[in-house]
C-alpha cells in the first residue's frame, strides 16, 4: 500500500470530511476522492460512507484506519531516528495536559524546547485528567501530564512537578487580612468545586480523606467544569475554592485575588508524566519527557524553575 494514499485516508477520517482533508494536504477534493478510490479497488472493499455532510469509516474503514495511524508513526520515528543520529532533533509531537500543567506549564515549555529543537512541532492537548488518561490508552496522544496520581492498567506515571494548591479568596474578603484559615471555618464558607474528573478535584479529595473529610462537609455552592470558571466565580463573589497556586499567580500579582494556607491540611501534590506501559515512544517522544524530567529534577533540587510560570 502507498503511504501517502494511507495519509490521505487518515485525513478524510480525522476531518470526517473530503474537502477538509484535501485543504490538510493542499490537494483538490477530486484527487484526494481518487486516492481513497485506488485505496478501495487495492483492498476490494469500501472504506467511507458520505452520511449527509460528514464522512465516517466502514467497518473495515475503522480497521484499517488503526492500521494506517501506526504505519505512519513508524515512518515518523524513522525519520526522527536518522534525524538524531544526524545530530538533530525534528519531527511532531502530541502531548496532553491536564488543566493546570496543559494551560499554565506545557505551553512555556514547548517555547524553551523549541528554541533549542526549532525543527519540531508540538501540539498541546488540554483536557482534564480523565479524558488526558483516555487519549493515552487510545495512542491519541503520545504522552500526558496530569495533576493525579491514577491507578489504570496500562498507564505509567512519573513524579514531575510540585504544586502548592491554596484556598483561593477574593482580594477583598473578610479573611484577606489573615494568614491562614482553620479547616471548620472553611467547612461553612459557600465553597465551588472542581468538576469530578479533574486532577484538582482527585487531590483535593485524597487530602480531605486523610482528615476524614469529603466535599459533604463543605457547603457547597457551585460545581464548575474548568479552574478558569472557578476562578471567575470567586471574583463574583459565588463562593471560595481550593486551587493550584500557579493558576491565580497572575490574579494574585494583580491583587484582585488572595491565597492562604489552611491550618492542617496539606495541600501539596504532584503532576505526573503519563504514558502507555507497552507503547514504543518515538525519538522526538523521549527528547521532550527528557527536558521535562530535567525541569523535574531541577525544581526538587534547587526549587521551581521559571519554566513553573
């Protein structure tokens, strides 16, 4: 089978459409309709279904479509493996990230990479740690960080990186004046939560549990599917949260929003690299979670480097 007609296929599968995978690979809609024709007269069977405007695989479209995604990333590690040997460094990358480490760590990062890799491309996948877990285990990705510590059949994790969480208030709130807060009067503040499949969540729920604690004992107000909402509901007043330090350092540098300690909770946790346990991780792969690990081991070594953000 041709590579670039499998390349096609992958696109018009992606995109779920013609027109769109011909514009991905700057063909005409009728040549790259030609290639996927020659594919199906090759393996005698029907790949692709028009349904009204989308297109979706047959069940041996399906088939072939996991067989295709894993040709072309062998002939990408081939690529970047003769690559290295050269002495560079180039190819593309996918890497997931939870909320916190997906917005406010990877993005830095990736710029610091670049400058020293500039032939490599990096894409960010920012969901929260349930659905970063899931792209693992389905090679959507090739590996993630998350703020959660899982335990998932098949996945490896690496410790990475601290993160202070805090409780997060609104600059002028009738404890900004203080220098920590008791963990029964926050049991009574109207409290926003993390919605369930986040890393914040898990972690806060561990530590909770360790008080024998769960969110039944705050007085919960608000259930919020992003830290960005959360924090935008403390500015309104909707209630207070627990969040990572290193989401609201700009607000807080900005003083509209204030961070304390809560007496007798621990609030430290972890993100982790995340991987597949029986996935081959190409060149470039090992590359970038080499950095990350370097930032890692700088930032338990000496404290957090600038990279934290």
């Amino acid at each position: 089978m041709d590579i670039w007609q499998l390349k096609i296929f992958v696109k018009v599968i992606d995109h779920e459409s013609f027109s769109k995978a011909a514009e991905a690979v700057h063909l005409t809609q009728p040549t790259v309709s030609s290639h996927i024709k020659d594919l199906e007269e090759r393996l005698g069977c029907r790949l692709v279904d028009r349904m009204g405007k989308k297109t979706q695989p047959t069940g041996a479209g399906r088939l072939l479509y996991t067989y295709a995604r894993r040709i072309m990333r062998l002939a990408e590690e081939a690529e970047e493996s003769i690559a290295r040997f050269m002495g560079r460094v180039t190819g593309s990358l996918v890497v997931g990230g939870s909320t916190i480490p997906g917005g406010y760590l990877l993005p830095r990062i990736v710029g610091d990479f670049r400058q020293k890799y500039p032939e490599v491309h990096i894409s960010i996948s920012v969901g929260d740690t349930k659905q970063i877990i899931d792209a693992v285990l389905d090679s959507r990705i090739d590996f993630g960080v998350v703020g959660a510590k899982v335990d998932q059949q098949g996945v490896v994790q690496e410790q990475w990186f601290s993160d202070d969480m805090r409780l997060v208030i609104p600059a002028g709130h009738r404890w900004a004046g203080k220098k920590a807060v008791s963990l029964s009067s926050l049991t009574k503040e109207p409290f926003i939560l993390r919605e369930k499949g986040s890393g914040t969540l898990k972690s806060l729920q561990s530590h909770l549990a360790e008080k024998k604690l769960g969110a039944s004992d705050f007085n919960l107000v608000a259930t919020l599917g992003s830290t960005t909402a959360v924090i935008q509901g403390i500015k309104s007043g909707i209630g207070v949260s627990i969040l990572s330090a290193i989401a609201v350092a700009d607000d807080v540098k900005a003083k509209t929003l204030k961070t304390l300690p809560v007496r007798g909770l621990d609030l430290t946790r972890y993100f982790y690299l995340t991987y597949h346990k029986n996935r081959t991780r190409s060149p470039l792969c090992e590359a970038f979670m080499d950095f990350l690990r370097d930032i890692g081991e700088k930032q338990f070594t000496h404290g957090k480097p600038d990279s934290s953000g």
